[in-house]
C-alpha cells in the first residue's frame, strides 16, 4: 500500500473544515499536494505530531481534527498516547503511516519493523478504536467510519517505503505557517489569536 | 589588501548570488570596494552610516535583490540598532567584514577583539570567520545560503592570511 | 495645521495596488492600517529606517513607483540617507514626511505631544532635501496643498519629498502608546505578506522556500 | 508550596488571561495541581513527559487559547527539543512556570546540578525569565510574563525560589 494513495483516499473524504496536522517531511508534502488548504498545519517537528494535534483537539472539540503521524515520530514521544486517551476525546483521527523506517535518515528500521505493534500499544494505552490495515480497500473503510462517527479513532496503515517522485515543494516556513493558521482560525471560529490587545501594565 | 584576495572576494560575492550591494569602506577592503564600483552587475549604494546601509539593503530584499552589506568592524557597531531591528532580526543580509583588531591585525585596533564576536553573538548574528584565501568563496557562499533560508543577517568576517 | 489621519485617508485614495508604501513605527502605521493597505505595504519598519528601507526598495524595482510616509523625528535619525537619496536620485521615489515637531511615541501620551524634534526650531527638512540633491522638496500646510503635491508627486519623475506640517498630536490617537496595539500584523506576519505581495506582482520568487 | 504561593499563582494565571495548563504531575507543584485541575476558568491536559506538554500548548495557542506550562527543573531540560524546534522555530508564545530547584538555599544534593543547568538553558533556548522568590511578588511576575510572551511570541518563563516554593 502506497501512502500516497491513502492520502488521495483520505483527502476524498475530508470536508473544507477538517484540521489536518501533519508530520514534517514527506508527510507534509504528499498531503499539501493533494489537499492544499489552510486548514493544514504542516511540518510539525519530530514526535511533537500527536501532541500539537492533541491541545488542538482539546481546544476546538467542535472540530475534526485529523493527525497525520509517522512511525518514528510517534515512537519518539509515545507516552502521547497515553496523554491522549485520558483526554477522552471526540474529534480525533490519528493515521500512522507506518513504513517501519526513518526514511528520512537514510531508511534504518524502526521499531515497528521489529516487534512493536504500534495499533496494540494504542489500545494498552486506552485508545480503544485501534487498528492496523495494510491494503487501500481496508484503509479506505476504516478512515471513513471514523469520519462518519464521533470519537478518538487510531489507524496503523503499513504502507511502503519511498514517496512519489516530483511533489510541489512547500513554499512557506513554521513561521509563515503559523500565520496562516492562525489566521484561518480566527476567521473560522472568531477568535482572536495574534495582535490582542495589551493593557495589563 | 592585495588585489588578488580583494578580486576572489567580490568573485564570491557573485557566485553566491549577490546583486546588490550596500556600505562605508575601511581601507583595509579599499580594493574590494573599487572593484565592485566598476561592476555594474553588483550595484553599489554608498550610505551615510551604517544603520542606514542595512535598512537600504533590507529594501532591496523585499525588491526582489539579494543584498550584501559590506562595512568596517567600526561600523557594525554602527548598525547594531538596524541589524537588530531589520524587521525583527528576519530578513536575509549577508554582513560582509574585514576583521580588524583580530590577532594579527598590526594596528591598533585590538579594541574590537573584545567587542566584535561578543556583540554578534548577544545581537544573534549567526558568522563564520575566514582566514585563509582559498577559502573565501566557500564562506561566503555558505553564508549567503542560510542567510536566505533562516532570513536573518548571516556575518562574513575575513581575517589572517585572507585579509593581509 | 493638518491633521496626520486626514491627509493619509487622501493620500490612500490617491494610491494603486501598482505602488508601494514603507510606513515608519509610530502612529503612521496604525493610520495606514486603517485602508485596508496593511498587508500590501511595508509597516511598523523601526526607528530611522524608513526612507533609506523606501530607497532600497526603490532601487531594486525602478520601474515601480515607491513612496516612504516618514515622519521627523524618523528621518532626523538618518539624515544622512536624504544625501544617499539624492545621490541616487531615484526617479520612482517619493518621501512624504509627516512633520508634526516632536517625538509623539516618546511623550507622555494622553493627547500631549512629546519633547521637541529640530523641525520645531530651525531645521527646514524640505531646505535639507534640497541640499543633499531633491530638488523637487517642499513644505505644505493645507490639504489642499497637500493633495496637489502628492499628485504631482505621483505622476511626475521624483525623486521627490513633501513635508507636511501636520497637528502636534494625532486627534483619533490620545491613547497612551503603551496600549496602542491590538489588530493589524506584527513586523514578522507582515514581511511575509509583503514578500509575498511583490512575489505576485513581479512574478519573482523573493522567501527561497519552506523546506521539510 | 505553601497556599498563599498557591494562590498567588492562581491569581496571575487568572488576570493574565491563562486559560490552558499543561503539565507533568511533580511534587513541586502537587497543591497547584489540585487547584487548577479543580477549576473551571482553565482547560487542563496532564502529560507524562514535559516534551509533549510545549507541542500540546503550542495547538492550544494556534487554535485561540492562552496556554501555560508547568515544568519542574528536571523537565526544562526535557522540553529543550520541542521548546527548540517548535516554539523557537515557529514563533510561538508559551508561558513557562518553573518552581526552581537547586536554587542557592535548597539544601537537597540531587537538586545542585539545576543550578548549572537551568538558567544558562534559558539563555542558550534565547527565553527570557524572571526570578520571583517573594510570594507578593509572583502574581505581577507572572502577569509580566505573559503579557510579554503574547505580544514577543517566544517563551517566557517565571522562576519561582525561594519562599514562593517552600
């Protein structure tokens, strides 16, 4: 199973407000080439995925929040899992997208390659809608009765290594990313984030 | 300076990109700065301080120029309010220094020894010192690059052989 | 005397998406911000900055009108970018100084002007323009003045400079500037959507890329 | 901590306008624990290791909230990573609350190193702080702090010493 063809699937099913929080590298790439949008929050740094995705999740439990991981970023601050589960919470998909390898350091294996079983330790964590799947029929399934329904749904999709030759590049840094974003929320929610007013002295 | 360095220097210059540069000569860069009047392809704006040099350098960036502010040590401290301040630390500008009161320097400049890196450091200007000639162009070209990736003013100090 | 908000509500009106404005920190900004102009220009550009950061701009895109909304105690920082001005003599370049005598951000705030600027004694701006080489430089204190400098100012070859004598203190500004913050963008949020603006009107690529 | 320092950081938290915390249950914090879980006017998100405590105020902020951190000594260091690439990287604001042990006058040997640690860290991470060791002092500092860390976005972080920790 290509993760490409997962995000093609996923993206498919998404509607213009889902917030999506994505991994740096070809995480973040595949995904904004498929769904460019400024509902995205890409490239967030090395096992800090889950974790900005959770105090999203916390904050607008109004919205969907999906968290687009990597095995080796996940395993780097597991416990997120564990942090997750006992928020209870109702707006969550968490995709791994398990290749077994940090590919961006040169393709050594992960721990998933061994004997750790990513969907297991989810659900010994407290995530009790774990799953793995490994062909695109199944991921499909599975990613669509988690958008049909309420709840924190995890879904392990083994997928192969490599990425596809020729993405767009990303064109904006953290900082004009975090512009973005914000922006957007304070225009979706009526908020508001950057520039309040400073009176306290 | 002899001409040769002064000539790898403003070669590096170009091969890095720079297409536009700002400054106030030091007489140990005199070669340098004559030769890049006589290029039309590095455009050279004369300022009246240094401050004022980053912030023409600054308004060449957004113009779509990859700039180059080149000054004395004396006039980083010049600029530190500019360079500190360009649009908050973040736009790319590559600072380009004759090293003077480095050890080896046979004037009398050994003040700035104490000031220059220090102050750099505190101001959270990322810079490379280049001592030798051979590697000029690599420093410059490495600098210019991260400049433009981390937008923020990136320092070129030459010194030692490169510069004597 | 003029007011600063009155004539930057004319000269906004007299400004194309085809122009870019450098506005200086201080109450300038805030009052540009207000025509919707923000995000397009280059705002809040710290102490002494503006003019030689409209110069720079200036230079780098020639065929493109550039207009610096100084102010005095700004320019009087770096007087001496007047001279580099005029040495350059850049034809799309147009500084308009609002001169209002003292240093407003540094006063007390509360409708009060702050201590005196040199524009309050002897010092003729227009006069140093002059000198350093602007030759079309002069000094206007109606709106009517004003309108008709600022046009001739934009359809002509610059460089050139007006400065307007404007109120000591801004009326809609008695606020201690302590609290004047609020919506608009900070320097970082607005170097990214004024790249990003010349990246579209230019089509050139100025911020490299986001990597990752 | 004793309940009027308690108090004190509760009321800072309040008027600066505080509405997420996150942080590692710490015996250094264990009364404000209670307090701030117990208390409606904050969001509240244990975690189990201080790491994933930036990444989760650092979505809190990007969507609407004003989040604070609470991180012992020991887990400053553990947060360096995120605090790096994260709130540095990005530009993000985070108020960092820090009960500072090894402190000169905390007698407790396995404390010593975060004195070596702790304050040049900040400075190496480029945070700002303040030391506030009188408890009447730490509602403004942490009001201070906050204000600051909004409007610079980059963190900023309170030391508590002293008898503000006792």
């Amino acid at each position: 199973m290509k993760r490409f063809d997962c995000f093609k699937s996923l993206a498919a099913m998404l509607g213009p407000d889902d917030i999506v929080v994505a991994n740096v590298g070809p995480i973040s790439r595949e995904w904004n080439a498929l769904r460019p949008s400024e509902a995205n929050l890409l490239q967030v740094n090395l096992g800090l995925c889950a974790a900005v995705g959770l105090g999203i999740a916390i904050t607008l439990p109004h919205r969907r929040v999906v968290i687009l991981d990597g095995d080796g970023n996940l395993l780097l601050n597991l416990a997120s899992l564990a942090d997750m589960a006992n928020q209870g919470l109702k707006n969550v998909l968490h995709i791994v997208l398990d290749n077994e390898t940090y590919e961006g350091g040169g393709g050594l294996p992960s721990a998933t390659a061994g004997k750790a079983d990513l969907a297991l330790i989810a659900k010994g964590a407290g995530i009790e809608n774990a799953r793995v799947v490994t062909v695109l029929d199944d991921f499909a399934q599975a990613a669509g009765d988690a958008l049909r329904s309420s709840g924190h749904r995890f879904i392990v999709a083994k997928v192969d290594k490599g990425t596809v030759e020729k993405l767009p590049t990303l064109t904006l840094d953290g900082k004009e990313g975090k512009y973005r974003f914000a922006r957007y929320i304070e225009r979706t929610e009526g908020k508001q984030i950057l520039r309040p007013r400073y009176t306290h002295i | 300076m002899e001409i040769e360095k002064a000539r790898i220097v403003v070669d590096g210059l170009k091969e890095a990109g720079i297409n536009f540069t700002v400054g106030l000569p030091d007489s140990q860069f005199h070669e340098v700065y004559e030769q890049i009047l006589q290029d039309p392809s590095l455009k050279y704006v004369g300022a009246g301080n240094e401050a004022e040099g980053a912030s023409i350098a600054m308004g060449a960036w957004f113009g779509g120029k990859k700039p180059a502010l080149i000054i004395a040590t004396s006039g980083l401290l010049v600029a530190t309010f500019s360079l500190a301040r360009l649009h908050l630390k973040e736009v790319p500008l590559l600072v380009l220094i004759p090293y003077r009161g480095d050890l080896g320097d046979p004037r009398w400049m050994g003040i700035y020894k104490q000031f220059v890196e220090p102050m750099l450091n505190s101001m959270d200007i990322p810079y490379k010192i280049v001592s030798r000639k051979d590697e000029i162009k690599q420093t410059i070209a490495d600098c210019q690059i991260c400049a433009e990736a981390w937008l923020k003013p990136v320092a070129v100090l030459v010194t030692g052989e490169a510069l004597w | 005397m003029v007011n600063r908000a009155d004539l930057i509500s004319i000269f906004g009106e007299m400004v194309n998406d085809e122009m870019l404005v450098v506005t200086p920190i201080g109450s300038t900004t805030p009052l540009w911000e207000r025509t919707g102009r923000g995000p397009t220009s280059l705002t809040s550009v710290s102490l002494g900055m503006c003019t030689p950061t409209a110069l720079g701009l200036a230079l780098a895109l020639p065929h493109r009108k550039v207009i610096a909304l100084d102010s005095d105690g700004n320019l009087i920082l770096n007087l001496c970018s007047l001279g580099t001005v005029g040495n350059e003599r850049p034809k799309n370049l147009t500084i308009i100084v609002f001169d209002n005598g003292n240093y407003l951000s540094g006063g007390p705030g509360k409708g009060k002007p702050g201590m005196p600027t040199a524009t309050a004694g002897n010092m003729d701006l227009a006069a140093v323009g002059r000198g350093c080489g602007i030759e079309k430089a002069s000094i206007v204190r109606t709106e009517a003045e004003f309108k008709v400098a600022a046009e001739k100012a934009l359809k002509e070859d610059g460089p050139s400079m007006i400065v307007a004598k404007i109120d000591p203190v801004d009326v809609r500004q008695t606020k201690n500037f302590r609290e004047d913050r609020g919506p608009g963008q900070d320097t970082r949020e607005n170097k990214y959507s004024f790249a990003r603006h010349i990246e579209r009107l230019e089509n050139i690529k100025i911020l490299k890329r986001g990597g990752g | 901590m004793e309940s009027q320092a308690v108090d004190a950081v509760l009321q800072g938290l309040k008027q600066s306008g505080v509405d997420f915390i996150s942080l590692l249950p710490d015996s250094d914090f264990s009364g404000l624990q209670k307090k701030v879980t117990g208390d409606p006017s904050f969001s509240y998100c244990a975690v189990s290791n201080e790491a994933i405590g930036v990444g989760v105020c650092a979505g809190a902020w990007l969507s609407g909230k004003r989040p604070a951190l609470l991180v012992p000594t020991s887990g400053l260091l553990v947060a360096a990573w995120p605090l790096t690439s994260l709130c540095m990287a990005w530009g993000l604001p985070l108020l960092l609350l820090i009960p500072f042990r090894g402190d000169i006058g905390d007698a407790f040997w396995l404390m010593g190193p975060y004195k070596d640690t702790t304050e040049p860290l900040l400075g190496v991470l480029h945070i700002p702080h303040v030391v506030v060791s009188k408890t009447e002092e730490v509602t403004k500092a942490i009001v201070d702090a906050q204000g600051s860390t909004i409007s610079w976005q980059r963190p900023v972080a309170v030391l508590l010493t002293g008898e503000t920790i006792k």
